[in-house]
C-alpha cells in the first residue's frame, strides 16, 4: 500500500497539532460548561483531533455541528422537563462510551478516507452522524413537554420517556436533526442536491426509527420497585432496579452504536440501489 504523499513530517506537525490543540480547546470548554464528563473529555479528545487533523474543516463542520447543538438541546430540554431525565439511563453530559458510540464510526471512516480517498465514505460519514443526530434531537424535542407518546411497534400508547416510544414531535426532531447534518456537510456535496438531501434525510430518520426499534425489542430495560415505572436506570426512586425485558448487554450506548451503523448501512444500500 502506497501512503499519500502529504503524509511528511511537515503534515504530522502541522495538522496534527492545529488538529488536536482545537480538539483541546473544545474540549475544555465542553467540560466547563458540563457538555462531557472527564471520561468524555479525554474520548473527545483523541476523536475530534483525528478528525480534526485528518480530515479538515471538510470533516470537522458536520461532527461539530451534532456534538454543540446536540449538547445545547440537551441543556435546554433538561430545565423544561427535568423529570423526564428518571427514565434515561444517562443525562446530557456524555462520557467516553457516549462519544465513542456516537462519532466512533465516524473516527474510522475518517482514517480509512485518508488513507484510500473516496467520496462515498463522506456519505457514508454525514449518514452515520445524521441518525445519531436524528435520534438525539427526536429524545430532545420529543421530551421537551409532556405530549402523546406511542410504542413504535404497535402505536398504543405509553408513558413518555420509555424507550420505544416515539411521538409526532420526536419525528419532527428527527427530521430537522437530520437536516441539520444535511446542511453541515453541503458545501462538500458531490450528488445533485435533490438526491443528497434524499438520501442523507432518510438514512438519518431511518436510523432514529430503527433505535426506538432497538429500545422497543432489545434493549435492556428495568422496573423499579418503588413506583413500578419501566427505566433504562439501574437505580430508581433511590432503590435498586429489578431487570424487567431486553438483552442485559445491550443499553443504550449499544443502541445508539447500532443507530449510527444502521444509518452507515442504509445509504450504502441505496446508492448502490440507485447506480
């Protein structure tokens, strides 16, 4: 294999430290403002200086665009509906396995392009990034008041915050989550604008169906003992949970995991549907 000629002693300097003293700038700010746990920080760290480093502003915009707003929305949401928070298995604040779960396809896919260039692993990249986003922002504004909440698999109604449960307000987040990783990356976009538009929105809304999917059937939920209430917590009412349905490994990090690769996945199928 042939290593690119721009990776000289010159490039490892230069980029590599711009790239990682942003990375260290956003990071720190992150922290103080409660946007990472200490865990997250140094995770951030070493996957934003890569992407940063490796694959320039091109790369750096749509990851940058998820992590603030993302992070924002979450902030925001918390003080409208706080109590909401009894059910999640973790708050806003993101640790390690949360980064890695969320932007850890997007660190490979960046190593991989650089080393063998190819427009489709951006795609690829804006579709990964475009589920989580979709599926964050449909939590966010979906929780953001109470409203009528609906089991993905058969549309009866639940108690908001369950996982599973999806709402005509989540789908709306969904959708302008997605949106919002369609407009980080258009300035790089080599399809028509129609068809790009298409295809990231989609795989980003397919990708938060298919997590409330995950959250509806596998993953691990339990039941507390206090006030009987269905919880990604393994603590609750300041007891401890019993394990009530799912697969006990798969939490919601996992989900989240399989939320960015199903986007991944999606988009590969159907550009080659459409070539």
């Amino acid at each position: 294999m042939q290593i690119p000629s721009i990776l000289s002693n010159e490039f490892l300097f230069n980029h590599l430290l711009l790239g990682f003293s942003i990375a260290f700038i956003i990071v720190f700010l992150s922290y103080k403002v409660k946007f990472l746990t200490l865990s997250g920080s140094v995770a951030t760290f070493f996957l934003a200086g890569t992407i940063f480093s490796l694959g320039g502003i091109k790369w750096s915009v749509p990851i940058l665009t998820f992590f603030i707003l993302s992070s924002i929305l979450s902030k925001l949401r918390k003080k409208k509906n706080a109590e909401i928070e009894l059910f999640f298995e973790k708050s806003g604040v993101r640790d390690y396995f949360q980064v890695l779960a969320n932007g850890g396809i997007g660190g490979v896919l960046v190593i991989w392009n650089f080393i063998s260039p190819n427009e489709l692993f951006y795609l690829i990249y804006l579709s990964s990034l475009a589920a989580v986003c979709a599926d964050t922002w449909a939590t966010e504004i979906g929780t953001w008041k109470r409203t009528a909440t609906y089991n993905v698999l058969n549309f009866k109604p639940i108690e908001q915050g369950v996982s599973g449960g999806i709402s005509v307000i989540g789908t709306f987040g969904a959708l302008l989550g997605s949106l919002a990783i369609c407009f980080s990356g258009i300035f790089w976009n080599s399809l028509p604008i129609t068809q790009y538009f298409l295809l990231i929105t989609f795989s980003g809304i397919f990708g938060s169906f298919f997590d409330s999917f995950l959250g509806a059937t596998v993953q691990a939920q339990s039941k507390c003992n206090i006030c009987s209430k269905i919880t990604e917590r393994d603590i609750h009412c300041g007891k401890e949970t019993n394990y009530h349905s799912g697969l006990r490994w798969i939490n919601n990090d996992m989900v989240n995991f399989l939320s960015s690769a199903s986007g991944a996945l999606v988009i590969i199928l159907l550009i080659k549907i459409l070539n």
